[in-house]
C-alpha cells in the first residue's frame, strides 16, 4: 500500500463506499474483540500489552524515520501537521 500523498489523484481522492464499508465494519467488529478481551485481562497482563503496543507503534515509527518514508510530508492538509 502506498501513502496518501503517493496516490496519483492527491489530494483529490475517489474511493469505493462498499468496499469502505465493509472494511468500516470488520475494522469496528475487530475493535469490540479486542475491548472485550482487555476487560478480562489482569492490570499486569494489561501493562503487558500496553507495552508491546508501544513498542510496535515505535518500531513502525523508527522505521519510517530512518527510511525517510513520509518525512517532511504533510500528515493533514488542515493541520500541518508533519511526520518527521
């Protein structure tokens, strides 16, 4: 998958709603999956995984900073908000 700002029609974008939807959907099922499992879990198995999504999400981060992919380019076109 490539980056928004990488698409050919940026930032005009044209999109399937069906396939959106679907994606919406298994996105919001996945999202009550993982809720309901983290209500079950102890405070020790919940920092666990608090940790390890961190660590991941710093992973992807580190990744694209050292590969420059995104780096310097706006996040959202209101904000100006930048990745790097």
């Amino acid at each position: 998958m490539i980056w928004n700002w990488q698409q050919p029609d940026w930032p005009t974008f044209q999109w399937d709603q069906v396939r959106l939807e679907a994606a919406e959907k298994q996105f919001l099922v996945n999202g009550g999956v993982f809720v309901g499992t983290v209500r079950h879990l102890g405070t020790e198995e919940r920092d666990q995984l608090t940790i390890e999504a961190m660590s991941t999400e710093e992973r992807a981060v580190l990744y694209l900073q050292a590969t420059g992919t995104g780096c310097g380019r706006t996040t959202g076109a209101a904000s100006g908000a930048r990745n790097c």
